[in-house]
C-alpha cells in the first residue's frame, strides 16, 4: 500500500489510524480513480458516505470511532460512553467496532443521521473538548458530567462523578467548575453537595451512601476516608477509618470490588487486624436498605474501643438506637 499512497495520505492515515474520507485522499495527491480502484479491489472499505478504512477485514474499535468523527464534521468530538470509554472512566465496549458511538456535534451544523453513531447537539462543543486529547473528545469532567446529568436516578448520577474522581481521573475542583458552567444542569443542588463529599474522600457511591445514610444522621464520629496504609510493600487504602478507635469500615460494592480483588482486601483486613484495626464490611444492601442498622453496630464496635460518644436516631421511627442493645442479633443479620 506504500507503494501506491502518497506520503501526505500515509500521514493522515496515521493521524487517524487507517481510515480517510474521500476529500482528504483527493487532497493528499490520489486522483478519483486511483479511489475507486482501492475499492474495487477490497483494499479499502466503505464505512459512511465518503469515509473509508484503508485495510480490509474486521474494523478496529478505534477505526470506528476516527470514521463517525470525520463523517460528522470537522467540530464533532466523542462525547459520553465513548469518550469515558477512551479515558478509562468505563471499560471497553465488548460489543468492538460494532458497539454504538457518540459523538457530540455543534447545535447549528446540519449532520444526517449516521448508522451506529448517537448524535448530541450542544451548545458549545468547543468549550467541552480537550485541547490536547486524540481522537477530539470532550474533557473527563465534560464527559462525566453529561453521564451524570442523562443519568436514570439521582444515586447514579453522583456514582458517575464518584467513580471519576475515585479513579484519579479529575478532581472535585474541576467538577465543580464544569458544573457552575451548566446553568440549567438537572441535580445542580445535589450535584453540588455530593462533590464535596467527593471531596473528602467518598470515592464510589455506596462510600457517598454509608456517609450520607449511615455515619451523618447517626451522629457517628466523622472518619477519614481514603486513609492510606502499608501493605507489604503496596499502599492500601480504607474506605472509611476511625483512627482513634481502631475501627475502619469498608464498603463491597461489586463494581468496587469485583472478584478477582477481594483476596487483597482480604489481605488488607489481615494486615490491619494485626496492627489492632477491627475491619466492617458491608455491602450494597446492607448500607442502602438497612443504614440504621449498620449505624448501631459500627456504633457499637466504636463504643466498645473507647468512643464516649452514642448513635442517634436518624429521624421517627429510626431502629438504630434500639438496636445497639441487640449487638449479637445484629451482627447475624448482617
């Protein structure tokens, strides 16, 4: 292929792994035919109108993206799941090249629809696109933000900014930011409030929960979070720690904690309990639909290693402070 591309299309080839548009191979020096010959031949295929890879066989994931770009217009970028896709905020889509794209494009540029691609017409594309990122695409804190605000519930929208800071993909400052910049943002107020938890170190959103739901209405002592520990010769971080009380708390969501890494917090609770730690671990149930619960038996661990303080009730009706009497009931149930 070499051989019979010019050297300004191998450029561009290489900017944007293996696929061109029509326009730009006429540009870099190749005649029409020459095009229709590549195609003909099968060493090129058609992906959209006038966009093309230029090599046979199954189309690469990023191929696929660089091809909705250059059909969409020189001021699309990838907006949402691709660009969280691209910067680590999502796994690979296991669907590949066939999975859909989303592109983000400027409100008043006429695109047709185009197959495979979800197009999002904005306001301001180019306040949201990285200045430095290839392929274009918006910002992490753009990116998370629009996850968040097109979110089903509320608890996933705070997830999606939780698991963007909690991953060391931005920080609560430049969320903040980009958040103040949407006048009209769906959970402005609630947004708000969860990124300074965010903040303080709630980095996934069942650690949001048990701090919302648990440790704040029960009146528990404040922990840190994030509180870093050698392992060996690794960092470990808890969740939640009570350094006065020896007492950490950590949090098993699934995502957080898919199985193949339980054996280290395993052997991070060993290394703690030697180093006179009592770990609790609750899981998504226990924290979202039992708080009161929990807020009674972390109090009563805490108690039991010097705090003076007592667990309050949440509100009417709440079972926490009847339940610090039922401790080994309680510890059955959860």
């Amino acid at each position: 292929m070499t051989r019979v591309l010019p050297v300004a299309c191998g450029d561009v080839l290489d900017l944007q792994d293996g696929v061109i548009t029509r326009a730009q191979a006429l540009e870099a020096g190749m005649g029409p035919i020459a095009v229709r010959s590549m195609l003909r031949a099968g060493r090129w295929q058609p992906l959209h109108r006038g966009v093309y890879a230029t090599y046979p066989g199954q189309l690469r994931r990023s191929s696929a993206m660089w091809a909705a770009l250059l059909r969409a217009g020189p001021d699309a970028v990838l907006s949402h799941l691709t660009a969280a896709e691209l910067d680590h905020l999502v796994p690979p889509d296991g669907q590949g090249a066939s999975a859909a794209i989303h592109v983000s494009v400027p409100r008043g540029q006429h695109v047709s629809p185009i197959a495979g691609v979800v197009l999002h017409r904005r306001a301001s594309v180019a306040r949201l696109q990285h200045p430095a990122a290839w392929p274009p695409r918006t910002r992490i804190e753009e990116t998370a933000l629009d996850l968040a605000l097109g979110a089903r519930t509320l608890d996933d929208a705070m997830a999606w900014l939780a698991r963007a800071c909690g991953n060391r993909l931005t920080t609560q400052a430049r969320l903040e930011a980009a958040l103040a910049a949407r006048y009209r943002a769906r959970w402005r107020r609630e947004l708000a409030a969860a990124l300074a938890d965010v903040g303080a170190g709630a980095h996934s959103l069942l650690e949001l929960r048990y701090l919302r739901d648990v440790e704040r209405p029960h009146g528990l002592p404040a922990g840190q979070r994030q509180a870093r520990a050698r392992q060996g010769s690794r960092n470990a971080y808890r969740d939640v720690l009570y350094e006065q009380f020896g007492v950490a708390v950590e949090t098993d969501g699934a995502v957080a904690h898919p199985p193949e890494a339980r054996w280290r917090d395993r052997e991070r609770d060993n290394a703690s309990a030697v180093g006179g730690v009592v770990t609790l671990r609750y899981g998504w149930a226990a924290i979202t639909q039992r708080p009161c619960w929990v807020a009674a038996q972390v109090g009563d661990v805490l108690r039991s290693r010097g705090w003076p303080g007592s667990v309050r009730p949440c509100g009417p009706g709440c079972l926490a402070v009847g339940a610090a009497d039922q401790g080994s009931e309680l510890r059955g149930d959860l």
